[in-house]
C-alpha cells in the first residue's frame, strides 16, 4: 500500500508506478538469489578466489565500463518505445555465462567486458520502454548510472543506503563527462572528466562482481550454472533499471524536487 501527503500533484497511475520503482530500488537481494542458487554462501566463494583478485577484477570493470559508455555513445539510436526484450538479453547473456563458467577466472577479462554491453544493452533496451529517447546522452550516461545503482561501496553497503544518495554521489561525475564527451566525443578516453566517472561507478559495480565470480568459484557451481547465475546477475540490472527509468520519466513530468520528496514519504 502506498501512503504519500495528500497534497501530492501525481495521478493515482503515477503514484503505483512510483512505488513500483521504489520497492524495486530499495530491494535489489542480489547476493541472497544467488546464495539460494547455489545453497550455500557466497563468502564460502570468496575462500576460493586468488589473492590479487580483487584488483584485477576492478582495472576489468573500468576497462569494460569504458568500452561499455563507448559502446552507448556510437551504437545506440533507436527512439520508438516500445516493449524491452528481456529475454533475448537473459540468452545472450546465459551463454556469455556458460562460456566463462567453462574457462574459469582466464576468461574473466573477455567475459566481462562482453556481459558488460550485453547489459548496457539491455538498459537502454528498457529506458526506451519507459519514453527516453536513448540517442541523447543525459539518457545514455543515465544507463550508465544503473551499474552504480545496482552494486555497493567497497565497504559492501547495499543499496537501500539510499537510491538518491548514490544518484547525488554521481551527480558532479556525470556532468562533467556530458560536457567533455558534447564537446570532444570519446577520443580522449584517459581525460580525467571520464575517468572519476568510470571510477565512481566501478567501485560499486565491482562489489557485484566479485560476489558474482566468488559464487562460479565454488566447486559445485559449473558451467550450466554459471550461465544460470549471469541471469541472475542480468536480471538485477534489468530491475534496477526498470526502477531507474521509471522515476527519471516520472522527473520529466513533475519535475525532480516533487518526485523525491514524494518517493522518500512513500512507504513500501
């Protein structure tokens, strides 16, 4: 049930869908879907990981991050909404997934980067759904943000800490690099506007990742459910940016300021 001020402006429509967004949000239990997958803990995983994992998997994610807001910036045009095709992102991404779970922790640097654009794909895929038109950059570098929105801090905070705390936390980062990329495109991808942004989101997307590859590090976890777990772990993102897209087209409407008092008075 929702329970908002009275004085809200928002149509009874938009209200749901608000509250939608932030039951989605709030709740994202990554890491407690794949300790079900698998039946036991994912820590049992983090046992069996290299010492320097940790630091490879972080340079991995800013390099696919990278190659990902590349992959955004000069593919992705399509403007007509219309519904997102979750699935075909769920078996593009299963077979990503059955691929690394085969190889083990020597594919981690190709499977990333591929699993990366198959779900910034899928992203833009649903920002599209919800009314954005995907070929401006605010929209794009908004898809962006959902990696940051579905990951944690390197202390493992979760997200419920705050879905406007972590949007705020981005804020400087992602206009600096509109402006730099407006101005002179993705040539130089080392210029540092680019760089603290990539680094804001890879140090919560990184967290998922390595609980991710902790869990297919378990010896019982194999290549069929390796792929399993890359649905999981699509399937959030798929979430969180459902979530994501929905407040930033509530926004367009209402306006910012309205739309976050309203979803922080609503209950879920």
């Amino acid at each position: 049930m929702v329970t908002i001020s009275e004085n809200t402006m928002l149509s009874q429509e938009d209200l749901i869908s608000l509250q939608t967004a932030k039951s989605i949000l709030e709740n994202p239990g990554l890491t407690a879907r794949i300790t079900d997958l698998i039946g036991r803990p994912i820590e049992e995983g983090f046992k069996l990981l290299p010492k320097n994992i940790n630091d490879k998997i972080g340079s991995i994610t800013q390099a696919s991050l990278l190659k990902g807001l590349e992959f955004a910036v000069l593919t992705m045009g399509e403007t007509e909404r219309k519904s997102s095709k979750d699935w075909l992102h769920k078996l593009l991404i299963t077979g990503s997934g059955v691929a690394g779970g085969m190889a083990g922790f020597a594919a981690l640097s190709i499977e990333l980067p591929v699993s990366t654009c198959i779900i910034l794909r899928s992203i833009a895929d649903i920002a599209r759904s919800e009314g954005h038109d995907i070929r401006q950059l605010e929209v794009k570098l908004s898809c962006l943000e959902v990696f940051a929105l579905g990951g944690a801090d390197r202390k493992h905070e979760t997200v419920s800490s705050g879905y406007w705390a972590v949007r705020s936390m981005l804020a400087k980062s992602v206009s600096e690099a509109a402006a730099f990329i407006a101005e002179r495109g993705l040539a130089e991808k080392g210029a540092p506007p680019l760089l603290r942004l990539i680094a804001a989101i890879a140090s919560r997307f990184s967290v998922v990742i390595t609980e991710e590859v902790a869990a297919k590090a378990i010896p019982i976890v194999g290549a069929i459910t390796g792929g399993t777990i890359n649905v999981l772990f699509i399937n959030h993102f798929q979430e969180m940016a459902r979530g994501h897209f929905i407040v930033k087209r509530l926004e367009k409407k209402y306006g910012t300021g309205l739309i976050e008092n309203v979803y922080q008075d609503t209950t879920i």
